[in-house]
C-alpha cells in the first residue's frame, strides 16, 4: 500500500559537522530532511540544517537546500545514477547532536563516510640551492566511501594537480619542483 514508507534514515549531526548518504537516483529523485524545533519558554529557535545533493560519479554539486528559519528542507534533481546526499549543521544554538530524518524517493540509501585522506611524502632536501630542481613524491590514500576529486598539492606558491583518488585506494605522483629564487622555508599542503 505504502511501498515507500521504508525509503528514509533517521541520524544526528554535531555542530559544524556533516553526514553522507549514498544511493540510487532514478529519473526525478528527491530528499526530504526534517528534524525539530527547540522551544524556549516562549521563544523557539531551530538548528540550522543544510541539505545537498551531489553526483557521486563527478563529484558536482546537483541542488542545494539551506534556508535557516525552518525545519525542513528538500533536494530534487532528474537524473539516472548514483548520488550523494549531505546533511549539514550549518548553526545550532545547542551543544550535541541534532536528530534528524532524512526520507528518499528511492530504497537503498545507506550512511557513507566522506573521502578521508591520509599522506606519505618523501622529505626534500633540507636545503635547496635557489632556481635549483628537486623532486618530492607522495602517496595519497583515501579511506573514505566516496572518491575525492581533483585534489592538488601546494608547495609553497605551486599548485601540482593530484587528481581524483577513488574510495579505498592510494594515488602516488612524483614532482620535479624549482625552488624559489628567494631564499625561505616552504610548507608542503595538501588539499582537495
């Protein structure tokens, strides 16, 4: 009779934090994210949930839901794949966990945890020659669910493309980098 009443996740999300979901999205596809309100004698205030929808194949952003002044927010989007579904707690006046529920017009959606990378790096040379060449190779491993895309690696004031590192695997590059011709200490980063 009611053959999606099965088709949701119940969840909670600290401050500043997020939570992922994965499933299938078949022609017009939606979530719905609900959640309460606080009430304070005679005031109320909500915690300021978000809501996304991305493509889990490219990464891109589909459809964003993130007004603050109440407790439901919905994504939808026509497309055939998988997606990703991202709660956020944007703002809570409140410490802990807010409890949420998120509904989908499909079965099959399941908690995922986002890219999670770790590094290895070879050390340069302490010491480099100005205008001189050097080489630094590093291992990227991501232990997340879901593939990080097109992360790059900065030194100094270089930006070295790393690519997309699928979910559960490690990408290793090699660079040949020149220093600067002004003399300093440099930081190898990482971001994606």
């Amino acid at each position: 009779l009611y053959p999606q009443r099965g088709n949701f996740v119940l969840g909670s999300v600290g401050a500043n934090a997020s939570r992922y979901y994965v499933g299938p999205a078949n022609t017009l596809s939606y979530a719905t994210l609900v959640w309460n309100r606080a009430i304070f004698g005679t005031s109320s205030a909500f915690t300021d949930l978000d809501l996304r929808l991305f493509s889990r194949s490219t990464g891109a952003q589909i459809n964003t839901s993130t007004t603050a002044d109440n407790n439901v927010e919905k994504v939808s989007a026509s497309i055939t794949g998988q997606v990703v579904v991202k709660v956020t707690n944007f703002w809570t006046p409140f410490t802990g966990a807010e409890p949420f529920a998120v509904a989908f017009s499909e079965p099959g959606f399941q908690a995922v945890t986002p890219p999670s990378l770790s590094w290895l790096c070879s050390t340069p040379p302490s010491v480099v020659g100005a205008n001189a060449s050097f080489d630094i190779s590093c291992t990227v491993t991501n232990r997340g669910d879901l593939d990080a895309f097109n992360g790059v690696l900065n030194v100094g004031t270089i930006a070295l493309p790393f690519g997309t590192i699928a979910a559960g695997t490690s990408v290793s590059r090699t660079w040949t980098g020149l220093a600067p011709a002004q003399a300093g200490s440099y930081t190898i980063t990482l971001q994606f």
